[in-house]
C-alpha cells in the first residue's frame, strides 16, 4: 500500500531511510543549512545526489571539492546544481549562503563509482502534455540520459506543472513490473511543493485499474512512496505544483530503458 509522510520539521535527519520497510531500495532526506553550518553523511549501500533546492553550498565527497553548489535562490527560479556521491563516501556539506536547502536522494546500488557534478548545462530539460488538456508539465532530469553511464540504478528529477493547476502523472500509468517495451519495475518517492507555498493538491494511488484509492492530500513538504501502482495527481487552480522524484529500478538496465522512452518524447499531446 502506498503511503503518505505528512509535511513535519526533520531537523536534516533522513524521511526515508535506508532499508525502509515499503521502498527499500530508496534514500531521502531535506537538509537545511545556515551560512557556515555542516552535514555530513555515509551510506555504506546507496549511491546519492545532492540538488540544491534553493540557496548554496558547498560539498566535499571523501576528497574532492566542489564549491558554490546550487545556483538559483529560489526553487521556482532556475535549473538545479547538484553533486553525485558514490556508495559509501563521505560527504561534507557546508551552506555559503545564509540558507541552503538540499535534498538527498539515494538508490541502493553494488558498485562505487565517481562523484561529479551534474551543472545547470548537464541537466536534461523535457516537456510533457498539453495546455489543452491541463496536463502540461517541465521536467529536469538530474540524473538522466546525459549521466547514465556514470551512476547505478538511481533516477533523479524535478517536475514543475506549467501554469497554474493542473495534471501529472497522466495518463495514469504505472512502473512495476519489468515488460519488454511496455513498463519497468521500480520504486517511487516524490517530495512536494508548492507554489504559493500554501497551496494543495492530490496524489492518487492504486493498484489495479477499477479500484478506488487512496487519494492523498499534499501540501508543501509532503513525501510518497509508491512501491506499485498508478499514480496521478493533480493540482488545484491557482497553484504551481513541484515534485522531486525519485526512482530506483531493480536492474541497471531498467533505468536505461524508460530513459530512452522518456527521451524520445519531448512534447506530447495527450487527448483524453
């Protein structure tokens, strides 16, 4: 059964953790830093990255610095900046403005790889939907097609609806079961805002087709993970929704699959 983490202060300490019981495989955590505050973290089984929701930080990843993360002042303005760490290094995040938000997605993976930065330029910038039918949305891939040769079976993006209202994740569709040309398996955890900040929506979650719910109500800061199932959701008028997903598949391979088919299509119109 999907679930819904109600919007609450962590103090930097992680909402999804590693070997959570409903998506296993998936990491998050929303760390805010003040001008010369630290964070540090290690996860011995997970890969990660690190977006700058708003303000900037720097980051050490074991010994390698990068500096200045996190280009944009406010979330709705701008592309991410952000930084991969590999399984098991540590990483040193100091903030540099007078706040930075971070958030930290992770993916259980086998192999270390290398940290690097995933630029404004690097980010992949993808448009889905139509005005007509509500459903127009922006998407930056983080780790996507430009990076996949770089990282294990974590997926990372943001998703901004365009205008005020609207639907995403539509048509209803679903990723957990791995079907050749159809679908793949993985798991999903998206962390909301909005735009004004005390807006709303409704993320729907079922399994089969004919079912009826549950639907969640979302406020800024809410998480959902989704283990299965389709999952739509909505905003309500007058407001600018954004979700960070997360999606971690079960083989590598997975992720490179519904990147291709995510990539292919840069603008849609869906007619309902």
């Amino acid at each position: 059964m999907p679930s819904h983490i109600a919007p609450y202060d962590n103090f930097n300490r992680p909402i999804v953790d590693t070997g959570d019981k409903l998506v296993p495989r998936t990491y998050l955590n929303h760390v805010k830093l003040k001008k010369g505050e630290t964070y540090s973290y290690r996860l011995a089984e997970y890969e990660s990255v690190c977006v700058g929701y708003s303000g900037t930080f720097d980051i050490k990843v074991d010994s390698e610095e990068f500096k200045n993360v996190g280009v944009r002042p406010e979330l709705f303005k701008g592309k991410p900046d952000s930084v991969y760490v590999p399984l098991d290094a540590k990483a040193v995040l100091t903030g540099v403005s007078e706040e930075s938000v971070i958030l930290i997605a992770g993916g259980r993976y086998e192999e270390k790889l290398k940290p690097f930065r995933v630029s404004q330029e690097d980010v992949d910038t993808v448009q889905y939907g139509s005005d007509e039918t509500k459903t127009h949305r922006k998407i930056y891939h983080v780790l996507g097609q430009k990076n996949r040769d770089k990282v294990g079976r974590l997926l990372v993006s943001e998703l901004f609806t365009v205008g005020a209202g609207g639907w995403s994740g539509f048509p209803p569709h679903k990723h957990d079961e791995d079907i050749e040309g159809h679908e793949t398996a993985f798991e999903e955890v998206y962390y909301f805002a909005f735009n004004p900040q005390h807006g709303f929506g409704a993320q729907f979650a079922y399994t089969h087709e004919d079912d009826l719910g549950p639907v969640y109500h979302i406020k800024t800061g809410s998480v959902i993970c989704l283990e299965r199932g389709f999952h739509p959701v909505c905003a309500a008028p007058g407001y600018e929704m954004y979700y960070f997903t997360i999606l971690v598949g079960k083989t590598k391979n997975s992720s490179s699959r519904i990147l291709k088919k995510l990539m292919n299509t840069r603008y849609t119109q869906f007619r309902v």
